[in-house]
C-alpha cells in the first residue's frame, strides 16, 4: 500500500449505478493507491447509504468513509445515531457523517418537510448528545417531536459531522455548527476562494478555529480519458446539476444566467427525461456539450496526469483543506495521484486524521 494522502478522497460509486458491489474494489484500490479517504453519496435507488458505508469499513483498514451525503430527515434520528456509531466503531473511528440539504421537490414528492437550517441545528445538537451517552425525554424542536431519545448510557463517541454546501448561507452555516464542509463540483478557482471565506468566516462568528473546519473542495478528474468518457463525466454531470439547481452554481460562480435559460430552453435537454448523466444517450451529450460554455466545464482537471496534479494543487492554492475527486475510479485516478505525490508537500498534511470530518 502507497503512504496514505488524507488530504485527498474520492466519490465512489459516482453518479449512477447498477452495481454497489462495485465500492468493494473502488475502496480497496483508493487503500492501495493512497486515497486518504471514499465519500458515498445516496440516491434512492441502490446506493443506500448506510449499507454502503458499513460495506466499505468491512473491506478496508485505513481508508476514511464519509456519506457525502445522505439527508437528516429520511431517517428517525436514533436510526442514524445507531447506524453512524455502528460504522464509527466497525472502521475504529475512520467515520463521518456527511450531511445535506436536499432537493424541495423531492421531499414535497414523497411527503416529508423540506430542510432547514434550524432543523439540521437541532438535530445535530440530537445526534452529538446521544453520542455522549445522553437519555433525552421530550424533545420538541425543529427536527421534530420526541417523547424518548437513547441509546446507551456508556457511549462517549466523536463523531465528526459535516455539511454538503452550495451557497454562502450553507457554507456559512457549516463553519458555525460542522466539523467540516463539503463543497461542489464546477466551482471555479475564484468561487472555491469565496466559498472557503464563507466557511471561515462562519467558523470565526461562532467563535470558533476557522482552522478547525474541515472544508473539502470537489474536483471532477478525467486523467487521460476517451472522449465518450468525458461527454458522460463532464458534460452529463454538468447538465445534470444545471436540471437540478443551475441558478444557485450560476450565482456561485457569478456566469452568466442566460446560458442557463437557452439551456432550459433547448427541446434536446427537455427530450432527455431524467438525470441527464444517467439517461441520456451520445448524440444527446453531443448535443447538450454545444450548449455549455467551456470555461464553465474547465473547473475541472482535464488531460495528462501532470496536468491533472497541478489542477489539484491549484485547489489548495485556493484555500481547500481537502479534495474530493469525482467523475472517475481509483483505478482511473492512478496516474493523477501519482504525479500529485511528486510535488506533494508532505508537510501540510502531517497532521491530518484518516477521517475526512477531522
């Protein structure tokens, strides 16, 4: 096994899948190569998060495991603060709880409340206390109504908490409450600078170590991919995301919100009928590629792996404590984290735990 390089983490599973058992070599490779950590992510489909978070701890020893994300309210809270102890213990505390906001419409869909911040709050203060041991009785709050909360008495866990942010209130926000904070993929250099004064700032109003928080860049990474490859990891995930919420990332980046309008205006986008990562075909890409400016898809690393080592030096330049690579595999990510190791300044990163929320 590589020396471990917990300043840099991987999305498994990215994107759409088939396929979960496929995390299980994902994660042993990220463990060979180095990867100092797999963020998972959650769709209601066949990535539930919390079988997959309990299948990586089982089939790795140093890897840090994070949901990046899953949401606060799709569970009763002592099922998360089970589930969150169980991983934490199961991978000897190389566990953090990533959190999100999540989309309105989906949760206006299947009838449970949309996500604030109160109640994310609240329900962190929740989860904190029953990790300590605590016996909560009448609970009521924004994340809700509860007569009992407990687990057991003897629990003294520390579990790291983050938040999975996109604008200036979430990001803020995170630096008050989280241990750390995930960003998103296609932010610029600038908006990554931005987002990290944001997440700082929040840390300081709170009277907090700005230095404390965690915060995690996201990096879509093509080292030396075909170009179907790249239609489907750049171009679909990129207009996969403006279906999803392109105001809020064209605010964030400050581009120019007309692109955004002949975007959702285009018969070809409207035609697609889904997720456009995962449903739509080539000539659909092709097409939908004509419509995205390159500079919005050059936040990204694109191209050798020595191109793909300075893009992720460019994103510690930046500000970024950590990077979460996107869009590709360990296997795929090789030769990039190979040319990172060798400028690497090993320094930086010497006190860093395996877990992503420390």
């Amino acid at each position: 096994m590589a020396e471990l390089l917990p300043e840099l983490g991987f999305y498994t599973l990215a994107g759409h899948t088939e396929s979960p058992a496929d995390l299980l070599g994902e994660c042993r490779d990220a463990e060979r190569i180095g990867l100092g950590s797999a963020f998972i992510s959650e769709r209601f489909n066949v990535k539930e998060a919390a079988s997959l978070t309990g299948a990586a701890a089982a089939v790795t020893g140093s890897l840090g495991i994070a949901t990046g994300v899953t949401n606060h309210n799709t569970r009763h809270p002592l099922v998360t603060a089970a589930w969150a102890t169980t991983v934490h213990r199961l991978s000897g505390g190389r566990f953090a709880l990533g959190l999100g906001r999540g989309f309105d419409q989906l949760f206006d869909a299947i009838g449970l409340p949309r996500v604030t911040f109160a109640q994310l709050d609240d329900f962190v203060g929740l989860m904190r206390r029953l990790w300590r041991g605590e016996t909560i009785f009448g609970h009521d709050g924004p994340a809700g109504n509860f007569p009992y909360l407990g687990l057991d008495a003897t629990f003294d866990e520390d579990i790291p908490i983050m938040l999975s942010a996109l604008g200036p209130k979430s990001m803020a926000f995170g630096g008050r409450v989280m241990n750390g904070v995930i960003l998103h993929t296609f932010f610029t250099d600038d908006a990554l600078a931005r987002c990290v004064a944001h997440v700082r700032r929040g840390a300081e109003e709170a009277g907090r170590d700005p230095a404390s928080v965690r915060v995690w860049s996201v990096l879509a990474v093509l080292c030396d991919q075909p170009e179907e490859v790249r239609l489907r990891a750049l171009v679909g995930r990129m207009g996969t995301y403006l279906q999803g919420y392109g105001d809020l990332l064209v605010r964030v980046n400050d581009w120019d919100p007309a692109v955004l309008e002949r975007f959702r205006a285009d018969e070809v986008v409207a035609s697609v009928g889904g997720a456009i990562d995962a449903k739509a075909n080539r000539d659909q890409l092709e097409h939908i590629a004509t419509l995205i400016p390159d500079e919005w898809l050059a936040a990204s690393a694109v191209g050798s792996p020595a191109e793909c080592a300075q893009r992720l030096q460019d994103q510690f330049a930046m500000g970024a404590d950590g990077i979460v690579m996107h869009a590709a595999t360990p296997e795929h990510l090789a030769p990039a984290v190979a040319a990172y190791r060798e400028t690497r300044y090993r320094a930086s990163f010497a006190h860093w735990s395996a877990n992503p929320g420390r």
